[in-house]
C-alpha cells in the first residue's frame, strides 16, 4: 500500500444490528404487554359478569389500565362487591398490580380505606396505614391469599350493630390450599379441597364496654388462630343464609383447630376439633384450653352488659380460676346444645355460623 493509496473503509452494519435487535425486542415486548393486559381485563369482566348471574352485585367504573413496559396495573373506582347474603364491601378505589412477566401473582391495593358490608347489621368504615391483599397462583381452584391491615380502626355507622374491635396495630388473614402445607409423616393427607386458613390480630382494642374490652378489663388482645377448612370448594354458595349454610350443608367442618389468645399475664390456648354446625347454625364440638390467669378475663365477662352471657355462671368460673391464680388450668370449651360451656359452667350461647 503507497501513501497515494486510499485506507479501507470498515463497514458499520454491524453497529446497527444490536440496535435493530433490542428495537424488535422492544416492540415484541409491547405486543405482549397489550395482548397481556386485554386479557386480563377480559378476564375481570367476565367473571364480574359470572358473579351478577349468580345474584351478587358487582359495581365499578370504567377500568384503567397501564404500568408499561413491566407490569400490569388495574384501577377500579367506585368499586362495590355484595353477595346475595348481604355481606360485601365497598371502596372508593382498588388498585391491582403484576409483573408482566409473572401475571399469576396479584397485589391488590385500597389507598383510601374499605367499608364492609354486613346486610342487616349496617356498615362499618375501616381506614389502615395500608390495606393490601396478595394472591398467588391465580389460575389454581384455590390460590393462595393474604389479605394485611397494618393499624386498621374499625367505625360502624350510627345506628348500624357496634362492631366487636375498634382498631389493632396489624390483622392478617391467609388462606392456602391443605396440600401445599409440609408433609407430616404420622397425620393424614389432606384432601384436595383441605384449605389452611391462618388469622392473626396484633395488639386488638375492643369498643368501649363491649366484650372484648371487659375481656381484657380495657386493655390489648392478641390472637392466633389456624383451622383446616374441610370441603373448602363449598363455600362457593354465598347465599341468603351467608358463606356457611351451604358449607355446612355438604359437610364442611373446621378441624386442626389451634387458638392462642394473649392480653397482658394472662394467656390461653385451645386445641382440638372437629367443629360442625348444627341444623341451627351454632357451632358443636369441643377444644382443650390451657389458660394462665384466666380469672380476669372471666370476671371481665361476668361484668359485660351483653344479656346473651350467662353473667352468674361467668362468675363462678372467674371464681374458680382465681383459686389456681398463677398456676395454668386445663378446661374443656364445649359447645353443645347451642351453648358455650366452660368445664361446668355455661357462659353464653354458642357462635352461630348462620
């Protein structure tokens, strides 16, 4: 080559593939996005569609869609959900959010609160730092659930049934299908319709003189409850009677029941189960209870004003575990014949499911 001679030119197609390469990806990626997210709220709607031929109401605004490019947000005002039992919610907006690329997994949002729906009962308005709900899973006949509080208040209407807890610092709920819990070796498999619900209230305060107040002579309770729900795929039938009559009717009970209760010293566990409800609704079975300082509560109960407790039998058993003070009592909880007895005591009607 002589310095007359002219240098090669390089070509630069090769400078411009990778940029061809990510715009194709990019525009691939989009279409997925769309094709995606009309999906999804063909989905929603369907389904919305499904609940109102079944005799729910369903009410919401127009749905708003974006969060391009990675992930798949709903928003809903406006929003009322009721079954045909009267029981549902309402909220000013819900918020639901996906990865794009793992649309099975939902985190649903309400910024500004919820007010529940109790039929006959009237409405309660529940504010919280966050009310979030996370669902996994979604394409499975139960996916598992997690609905989160953190400092929820809990305020009836004037003139609407007063609520048991005015606020709590967290309550959770999860649900999950029985078969995905950790095999145990020496208990029996569950069915494939078995769903594991976990309950937990953090630091719950009760109404002023209502029973949980006098429970816990107006401090904090704190509990944790699992339960198995048997024949889960029956509570479908949310009908007039509410979530448990049809439940109920195809031999849905609660087993593997395990309840922690705590308020200051004094402490309590029940274990035990099964529990079933009778033609009335009301529950019948019996839990072992292991309580430390027991009597407080029981005086507590003794005080309340609810004419459905047994005041005069509720403070016999307050006088019987205040003869043990500190040391822990064991008891039956039984309910039978459509009260609640404590060891020999009948304290108050059993809980009543429908």
């Amino acid at each position: 080559m002589t310095a007359d001679t002219p240098a090669p030119r390089h070509s630069r197609r090769g400078l411009f593939i990778p940029l061809i390469v990510v715009l194709a990806l990019l525009v691939a990626w989009t279409g997925w996005w769309f094709v995606l997210t009309q999906r999804i709220e063909r989905e929603v709607l369907t389904r919305a569609e499904g609940l109102r031929e079944a005799g729910w109401t369903i009410e919401h605004s127009r749905i708003e869609i974006d969060g391009w490019p990675f992930r798949a947000r709903l928003a809903l005002r406006d929003v009322e959900v009721v079954a045909p039992s009267g029981h549902g919610a309402r909220a000013p907006e819900l918020v639901a959010e996906a990865n794009a690329y793992a649309p099975l997994h939902w985190v649903v949002i309400a910024p500004d609160g919820l007010t529940m729906l109790r039929d006959n009962k009237g409405r309660v308005f529940v504010r919280a730092d966050a009310i979030r709900m996370s669902v996994r899973d979604v394409s499975e006949a139960w996916p598992q659930m997690a609905l989160e509080l953190i400092e929820p208040t809990f305020r009836a209407e004037p003139g609407a049934e007063a609520f048991p807890i005015s606020a709590a610092e967290r309550l959770t709920l999860e649900a999950r299908p029985a078969t995905a819990r950790p095999r145990d070796a020496d208990a029996p498999a569950p069915a494939a319709d078995d769903l594991d619900v976990l309950f937990q209230m953090v630091e719950g305060r009760g109404r002023e003189a209502g029973p949980v107040d006098r429970l816990t002579d107006e401090g904090r309770l704190s509990v944790r409850t699992e339960v198995t729900l048997e024949r889960a795929r029956a509570l479908t039938g949310m009908d007039g009677a509410g979530v448990f009559h049809a439940w109920t009717q195809a031999g849905g009970r609660f087993a593997n029941v395990r309840v922690e209760l705590q308020s200051g010293d004094s402490r309590a566990l029940l274990t035990g189960g099964p529990l079933v409800a009778d033609e009335d609704g009301r529950l019948n079975g019996s839990l072992s209870v292991r309580a430390e300082r027991a009597a407080p509560a029981l005086a507590g109960l003794a005080g309340t004003e609810d004419g459905a407790v047994d005041r005069a039998q509720a403070a016999a058993a307050a006088g019987a575990a205040a003869v043990a003070e500190r040391a822990p009592v064991s008891l039956t909880l039984e309910f039978r014949d459509g009260r609640t007895w404590l060891g020999p005591f009948t304290l108050a009607p059993a809980p009543r499911l429908f």
